[in-house]
C-alpha cells in the first residue's frame, strides 16, 4: 500500500474504471488497445498527477486501475 502526499494531505485514492463498447460489440483489437497506451502518454505529460497503474483489455471493454488525487475530480479525469 503506497500512500502519496501533497501540501495538505496524505492520499490513497485508486479506481477502477471500466469502459464498454455499445451494445458491446466486439471491436478492440491489439492495434486500438496500442492506440489507447498512446493517449495515456499524453495524458501522462499533460497531468502527471495522475497515475495509470494498469491497464487491459478484451474485445468489448477495456479497464485502467488509475490512481487519482484528491484534489481533482473522477469525473473530470473521466
């Protein structure tokens, strides 16, 4: 368990989020699953406080264990 700190608190807030194809279809594929670690990267450099921890994925769905400050909003990460 690895507890992060900034000026005004010590955190350990980690997600699970699960994103799902319509009707869940069956569309990803290695190539788009390498397409989604390309925009992870860049999301990496624009806020480095967010932390992807893992990902994977299947045919219909992929799933990110992300780690999230405090400060920021899920839904706005989303």
């Amino acid at each position: 368990m690895q507890i992060k700190k900034q000026g005004h608190c010590a955190y350990q807030c980690e997600y699970h989020l699960i994103l799902v194809t319509k009707y869940r279809r069956k569309i990803f594929n290695s190539g788009s699953f390498e397409y989604f670690r390309e925009i992870t990267r860049v999301i990496r450099e624009s806020l480095p406080e967010i932390e992807f921890l893992t990902m994977n994925h299947d045919e219909d769905h992929l799933h990110f264990h992300l780690s999230i400050p405090p400060k920021m909003k899920v839904s706005d990460v989303v």
